[in-house]
C-alpha cells in the first residue's frame, strides 16, 4: 500500500526565517509527487508537481526538490502570509492520489 | 476562467438518510475525483472518474457512490449516513488523461447529526 508521511507536523516560524518540509513516500510506480497548500476551510491550492529524481520546481519564497524516497519543500524567508497546511500527495501508476497528513505552518511577524 | 464548483457549499443531514454532492469541472477537464477530508484521517481518495468511468476507487464502503456526467460534470451519493461519515467532500478535475495537477474545489462541509 502507498504510504506518504510528512513531517514536521508542525512548524512555528519566525519570518524571515527558512525551514523545509519534508516527504517521505512508498508506491509503486510513481507517476508524480504534488504539493499543495490547504488554508483552513478552503480547498487545497495546487503548487508542484515533480515526476522524477533530481527534479527541482520553484514558485516565489517556495522550492521543492525530489528524491526516489522522499521530497523536501523549501521556504526561504517566509512570511505571515505563508501560513497554511502543505500537503504532499503522491500518485501511483493506478492514477490513486495518496496524500500525507501535512504540516501546519505558522509563520509570525 | 472558472474553476472547480461544488454544491452545496454546507448540508445537514440526520443519521440514515441519503445525500447527493454534486461537482462541476473546470471546463474541459475530463478527470474528476472526490474525497474525504476529516480530522483524524487526514484526506482520502473516495473515486476517480475519467470519460464516464470510474477508473478507480478507494476503500470506502459500498455505501459511497458516484457517477460522471458526458459533460464531465460529477455526483457523489451516500446512503444510510453515519455519524462519522461527518467530513469535508472535496472533488478535483485534472485535465490530463494521466492526472497531473488536480485542481481542488472549495468542499461541501456534510454534518450528520
């Protein structure tokens, strides 16, 4: 059965101060790894998609990188308004997205 | 461009009744998948649908359902509602054949009391 875990489940940070999630994953046959930001009572907002080892995908303050076992989301300088839950999804050759359980990041002024 | 709708926003319902959700796609996504997002198990695939046919399907009992409309669009049923199947529904469409980027909805935040 896939697994994915995420940790830290939670992360308190000053801003300005970088950190990085991590994403820990067994499938078979990875298809892709996905990262999305949930805020609270909304629908998780689609960030990344890598598909392979050694892929690197950027989009402002964030940075997420792949390995064959795990993949780390990195915030550089974060600010207040990078508060939300990340969650990390992998899909398997049968089109299932399995999703971790998320960090909670809060990042105060 | 509109993205992913899905009504009701909030329902109410009592223990045994049954409950339809209803997900309009973004406009020529043909993938449509739903799941379950609670506290405790964090979010769970429920079915995936592309083209009309359900490509897959979580481990969810029989009483979770749904089907795909020839305009994409998608319904989940639940009869004989429990009082854990309490939970935000979410639906995402992905226009790609092989997945990709899933676009989420908003939820229907489902009560059962």
């Amino acid at each position: 059965e896939d697994q994915v875990t995420q940790s830290p489940e939670a992360l308190r940070l000053q801003e300005g101060e970088s950190s990085s999630l991590n994403c820990s994953y067994t499938v078979s046959g990875l298809r892709g790894l996905f990262w999305y930001r949930q805020d609270p009572g909304k629908g998780p907002e689609f960030l990344f998609t890598l598909y392979s080892a050694g892929e690197e995908k950027e989009k402002e303050r964030l940075k997420a990188t792949l390995t064959k076992k795990e993949s780390f989301l990195h915030i550089t300088a974060p600010k207040p308004e990078d508060s939300a839950t990340y969650l990390c999804a992998v899909q398997a050759n049968d089109y299932k997205l399995s999703f971790g359980a998320g960090t909670t990041v809060t990042v105060r002024a | 461009k509109a993205g992913v709708t899905q009504t009701p926003r909030y329902l109410i319902k009592t223990r045994g009744q049954q409950v339809t959700l209803s997900c309009s796609p973004i406009s020529g996504h043909r993938s449509v998948s739903w799941y379950q997002q609670t506290p405790g198990q964090g979010l769970q695939f429920l079915f995936e649908y592309f083209s009309e046919t359900q490509r897959n399907k979580g481990n969810f009992p029989g009483r979770f359902s749904g089907r795909q409309f020839s305009n994409s669009r998608s319904e989940m049923n639940v009869s004989t509602l429990e009082l854990g199947d309490s939970a935000l529904y979410l639906c995402a469409s992905s226009l790609a054949a092989t997945g990709g980027g899933y676009t989420f909805g908003s939820g229907t935040r489902l009560t059962v009391v």
